[in-house]
C-alpha cells in the first residue's frame, strides 16, 4: 500500500495558499535549499504554512521544530517523518 508523501509541489501550493508569493520570487525553480527568508516568507507566514499543512495532512508538527526548518527540504523532511508515523488510511 503506497505512503502518502508530501512533495515539493504540495508546498508550493500550500505556500501559495497560506501567504502567497512576493512577486520577485519564483516558487518554481530549485528552491529546496533556499532559506525561507530569501523566498520571502517570514516566521508567521511559515507557521500559518505548517497549519494549512496539519488541518490538510492530519498530523501535528511541532513549532519549536518548525522554526528550526529553514529551507523547503527541511520542512519537507518534518512533513515526510511525521506521515510516515501515521497509520495507512484505509
């Protein structure tokens, strides 16, 4: 039974959806390793991010973790470890 996963696509659309996007900035180039701050996104459009992702997902993600996420593969990986924890739907 395949895992559900969160890809870098999914975060683009929530992204877009919980903070939109500064005009200078292009969501769709090699953004994994770019720090949120340069992608424009602040802590508060972050966690607003991590919220969307926890109604839409089902899971919880720790804040002080978040913070710590800096760049879309470390949220990513945050997303991924915690629905890998969850129990396959059914």
């Amino acid at each position: 039974m395949p895992t559900q996963s969160f890809t870098l696509d999914d975060l683009r659309r929530v992204l877009l959806e919980a903070a939109g996007a500064d005009e200078s900035v292009d969501l769709d180039g090699d953004i994994l390793d770019t720090d949120f701050e340069e992608l424009s996104y602040e802590s508060l459009a972050i966690l607003e991010t991590c919220g969307r992702i926890e109604r839409e997902y089902g899971i919880t993600l720790d804040d002080s973790v978040v913070t710590e996420a800096t760049t879309p593969r470390a949220l990513l990986g945050l997303v991924n470890t915690q629905l890998a924890g969850l129990p396959a739907a059914a």
